[in-house]
C-alpha cells in the first residue's frame, strides 16, 4: 500500500466515522499503521540466506598450485566459485576418513571457519562414450590454503587424491 493509499484510506476511515469517539479512530488508524509496518518487516525480513557462491578466477590459487605441484600438474584451471562457510566445521567420521584417504586431513579443522573453492579442470575426456571430467577442491582457513582434493564431476563418490593431468589420464584410461 503506498503513502498515498494509506492517505485515502485513513480519510475514508474518517470521513465514514464522523459519528465515532475520537478514541475509536485513533485506535483504527494506529491499527492500520501496525499492520503495515508488520506487513513490510515480513515482506523485507531476511532469514539468514545462505551466502551466495563467489566467483573466483583461476589465479587466485596460482601460487598455491605452483608451490604444492610445480610444472607437472598439467591442469588448465577454469574459473570457479567460492563457498564461504557461515558455520564450523562438524563432518561425520565417515567424511573426515574420507579426506584423510585423499590426502587431505579436514578433522583437523573440526570446529572451525573452513571455506573452499571448486574449480573445474580441463581437459574433459572421453570414457566409455561419455564426457568424464574432474574438478579440484581447494580448502581455505583463515586466509592460507591448506589443502585440496579432486571430484569427479560425472560420478557419484567421495574425494580423491589430487592428481597430475598425465595421472589421472592414465589412471582413468581416458582419451
């Protein structure tokens, strides 16, 4: 309802309770302004939304590839997304099993801020007919990289061990 609205509608109000107490009208009115500022704060009340992802380009983790890899990583980094954390880490034992067999110990961040970043890495290669890819997933805490592992992005599973290109087209008998 515009303030304009609202105008008309409390003349109305008044003009048809010519015949009412005073204090009926201000009770009418002061109803009608509680009713809309409820009706605005539902409308504009925000819920803790979950952070929406950042994207970030490759060379954000440039240094850190480099370092942990060297030439031999082989990878074509595309640009990928941010996922900040808005709670501590809690992971069930299975998960934090997983990533240790990954190469990637997460349960030493267990209660705390641990964000990460997704990439998709090229070259996507063929298998069995279809399309198969990796992504690499590399965890940040407190501003330092602390590690990374690789996703499947055609297959259901858990993390894996990061591999070189050359590796993982070996290991996965891709062409």
């Amino acid at each position: 309802m515009s303030g304009f609205s609202l105008i008309l509608f409390i003349g109305i109000i008044a003009e048809g309770a010519v015949d009412m107490q005073k204090s009926a009208i201000w009770a009418t009115i002061s109803l009608v302004i509680v009713a809309m500022g409820i009706i605005f704060y539902a409308l504009n009340y925000e819920r803790y939304p979950v952070k929406p992802d950042t994207l970030a380009k490759s060379d954000v983790i440039e240094t850190y590839i480099a370092q942990k890899y060297g030439d031999e990583f082989g990878w074509t980094v595309r640009q990928g997304r941010k996922i900040e954390s808005e709670e501590k880490l809690s992971l069930p034992p299975e998960v934090y099993a997983q990533s240790i067999n990954a190469g990637m110990d997460l349960e030493t961040y267990n209660g705390k801020f641990v964000d990460y970043y997704v990439f998709p890495l090229l070259p996507i290669c063929q298998k069995d007919g279809e399309e198969q890819g990796v992504e690499l997933i590399v965890y940040e805490h407190n501003g330092q990289f602390i590690g990374d592992v690789m996703s499947s992005l055609n297959s259901v599973g858990g993390p894996r061990k990061t591999l070189t290109k050359d590796e993982w087209l070996a290991e996965d008998h891709c062409k």
